[in-house]
C-alpha cells in the first residue's frame, strides 16, 4: 500500500507590519498513513516581506499556507521529509532487530 500524505498548519505567527497579521512563521506538520501505520514530522517555515504577494490574514486558507510552505521547503526537501516518514512507518511494519543484554557465560550465579 502506498503512503498517503497529508500537510497541517498548527500555528502561526504575525507581525503588524508591513500589514497587519503579516504571516512571519508557520508550524506545520507533515504527516504519512500507510494502512494502520501513521507517522509524521514537525517543522517551521519562516517568511520575510515579498512585495505583492499579502494576503489579509482573514482570508487565508489551509490550503493558501501550505502552499506558501511546500514553495519555500521547494520539491527535493519535501521528498527528503516523506522519505523521513516513510522510513518511521517501515520501522513501525518492520520493527529493528535490538541487541540483547546477554549474561556473560562464565558467569553463572
């Protein structure tokens, strides 16, 4: 089954100016479902004032955000992330072999 993913903003952060509620910082988060297993990363992207591209923050959407944040990370680094996820939800199928804490054979109690 293929991963399916999906981008959520949790929190942004605005300064009054150039505008008031001038989108500084997003928090987001990518997140990848695979059957029963879901795995995701967290991450900020940071803005700097780009004439002619303001927004009021009342009209902002969801989908306006992410987009703006998948433009900034740009392709490769999103590709790298969903690789991230991709490698958390295999290690959640198939779970890492750990070494075990074995008594030393000449030591017998």
């Amino acid at each position: 089954m293929a991963t399916v993913f999906s981008w959520s903003v949790n929190q942004m952060y605005t300064l009054d100016t150039p505008d008031p509620g001038f989108v500084v910082n997003v928090l987001w988060t990518l997140t990848g479902t695979d059957g029963q297993y879901t795995a995701s990363i967290d991450g900020n992207s940071q803005f700097t004032v780009q004439e002619g591209t303001f927004i009021p923050y009342q009209d902002l959407t969801p989908e306006i955000v992410i987009g703006w944040v998948q433009t900034a990370l740009g392709p490769q680094v999103i590709a790298n992330f969903e690789a991230n996820v991709n490698g958390q939800i295999a290690s959640m199928q198939n779970p890492p072999v750990s070494p075990e804490n074995t008594p030393l054979p000449w030591a017998q109690a």
